[in-house]
C-alpha cells in the first residue's frame, strides 16, 4: 500500500461492538442503522486514497469507482470509518458485493459499473493534522456533518438519533432494505481502536428445520456442523448448517445420526432432495479416491436453530445456534413458510429521513 501522512497508521483496528439482547436505553446513546456490507476505514492524503477492511486487508483495487469522490472530498488528508454496501433490487445485496473481491483486474473493472458500491460514513477519525480518536462521538460526528456536506452518491452519510423510540423504529422498518439491525454507541466516548464498546442489536429468529447430514470437523475426527434443509413444495432445500456443540455433544450427535446415515451418490441427489448439495458439488466432492466430507442422513430429524438473516431467501448467512430437537414436528412441516420477509424498504430513503 502507499505510505501516507496521516496520524493514524494504515493497519489500526477500528473499533469493534458486542452484541446486545435489546436497545439500550438512556440519554447517553446514540443510534444509527447497522449497514449489511464491507466495514471499511478510509485513508486520504491528496490523490492517495487507500481503503482498508478490517484486518488491515487492502481493498482499494476492488473498488475503483469510489476513488474520485473521496478525491473531492473538503479535506485534504483525513481517515474516515464506515461500510461498503452494495444496493440491488431488494435492498442491500451483500452476494453482489462478496462477488467485487475478484483476482482479475477485468473483472474488477466489468463489476465495478454493473453493481458498483457506495460507502456509507459513520466516523471520522482525523483530519488534516488532528487525531480525533480521543474526541467524544458527538464532536466527532459534528466534524464529520461538516465534511460530507453536500455530498451525494456514492458516498453518504449514516442518520443516527438521540431518541430510543425512533431506533426501535428503524431495527424494524430498515430490514425490508435489508439492514442487519441498530447500533448503539456512546455518545461521550472516545474511538478506542479494536475493542467492543458499541453494542449492535441484530434480528435474531428461529427456524424448524430438517437435518439432512453431517459435516465432519476439519481433521475428519469428529462431527464438525449439522446441515439443514427447508422444504419448498416437495423439495427439501439445503440451507445452511449449525455447529455450536461442545466436545462431548458432538460425540453424541454422531452416535444419535449413525442409524440415519445412508449413501446417496450425487448422482442420486436429484431425486433424493433438490439437486443442490450442501455447498455445491465442485467444493463437496465425494471422489474415489477422497474420503466424503460430509455424511447424509435420511431426512427424519427437526431441529430448532436460531439465524439472524437467510440470504437472497435462499441460505443462512451465518451459522446458525442449535437450540434444540423438536421430536414433536413433522419433517415435511419444515417449510420455507415459516421465515417471515420484512416488507421492502428502499435504501435511499433511509438517507432521505423518511
């Protein structure tokens, strides 16, 4: 990366958040919508612009469209903290943007015009000479209102609020954009690079779903995640997996599934769910001359998991939290039905103030 004159060091932290059960409440919290992208810290001095993920990852190659208007910027030098999102039809389009970080520099360039990104800012960190991280959040946000005056796509900046009825509000109305929740930060509190003292509130939901097989743990010992499956209609649909078990729950899993275990080759999955194997066929292999990754059970055990978003409708983002067996729900019960969809939101006018 280029060496830039700025206070703070290209590879910092920034700083990170807890998850809470509920919104906080009090006079010393502010509020702003949880955006679904990239958490990108960005690094301007003059024409040199660097954008930094967390981890200290450069990012800049993959977005080369945003560049010129962190160019534009009032500020010369000046590191700002904020998410890479990329919006779609339905709101927020997280697929679309995973897809930006690509090796080949012609795809970047083809990517970049078909679902090109926006940066929404929440933080200001220094400006010119000045390192802000010592600065309460409520002068940091005046100086960052100052700076983004004005601006328009495809750099805007994040609403907050002071009010808690008005946060509660949003966790429910921005998730048909397809927003993760709220955060609550501070509003007297310094940056303090790499630790948790924000707290973000995400949705969290539960689903019956069907247990469909097993993937084995990475040195191919032990069960390493259970793997779930939705019906749509009469197709049981692999959606994602669970593997929040201690040591000894995952002897016992493997031992409760053994009497479920039966092979079906994927030249029989069609026929036996939905043609779509866990992760794809060209990443779940089970050649010859490879021992399976991963073990199919017949599709008679429901379990009750916990998911904070199902992506594209399709698959859980993340894995998901083994709750509990449900011995008293049918198999065939366990329908994409039960996910509830947020009604849709349109991303701008979360910055419109509607």
């Amino acid at each position: 990366m280029t060496v830039l004159k700025l206070p703070i060091p290209l590879n910092m932290e920034p700083m990170l958040s807890a998850p809470g059960d509920g919104i906080p409440k009090g006079d010393g919290w502010e509020y702003e919508p949880k955006w679904d992208g990239f958490r990108t810290l960005v690094f301007r001095d003059g024409d040199n612009v660097e954008l930094v993920s967390r981890g200290a990852r450069p990012m800049t190659r993959y977005f080369p469209e945003l560049l010129p208007a962190f160019r534009k910027l009032r500020a010369d030098k000046v590191v700002l903290d904020g998410e890479l999102i990329v919006v779609g039809g339905n709101g927020l389009d997280f697929g679309a943007l995973q897809q930006r970080i690509h090796p080949a520099d012609s795809r970047v360039r083809m990517l970049s015009e078909a679902t090109p990104a926006w940066y929404v800012a929440f933080d200001i960190l220094a400006e010119g000479a000045d390192d802000l991280r010592s600065e309460a959040l409520g002068k940091r946000r005046k100086r960052l209102e100052s700076l983004l005056k004005g601006v328009k796509q495809p750099i805007f900046l994040t609403p907050y609020t002071r009010d808690h009825a008005t946060a509660a509000t949003w966790f429910e109305r921005f998730e048909g954009a397809g927003l993760d929740g709220v955060m609550a930060k501070s509003w007297s509190g310094a940056y303090v690079p790499g630790k948790r003292l924000w707290v973000k509130i995400k949705h969290q939901r539960t689903a019956d779903c069907v247990v469909i097989g097993w993937r084995k743990s990475n040195d191919g010992k032990s069960l390493g995640s259970l793997l779930l499956g939705l019906y749509r209609g009469k197709t049981l649909n692999y959606v994602g997996h669970t593997s929040s078990f201690s040591a000894a729950e995952r002897k016992e899993l493997i031992a409760k599934l053994k009497p479920f275990e039966v092979d079906v080759p994927q030249s029989e999955w069609d026929s036996y769910s939905s043609g779509r194997m866990p992760g794809g066929i060209s990443r779940w292999s089970r050649g010859k001359d490879k021992e399976a990754e991963w073990v199919t059970v017949r599709p008679e055990l429901v379990c009750e998991v916990a998911y904070d978003k199902l992506e594209a409708g399709e698959r859980f983002r993340h894995a998901t939290r083994f709750l509990r067996w449900r011995t008293d729900k049918p198999p065939k019960k366990c329908g994409f039905d039960q996910i509830e969809s947020a009604a849709q939101f349109d991303v701008r006018g979360i910055f419109a103030g509607k």
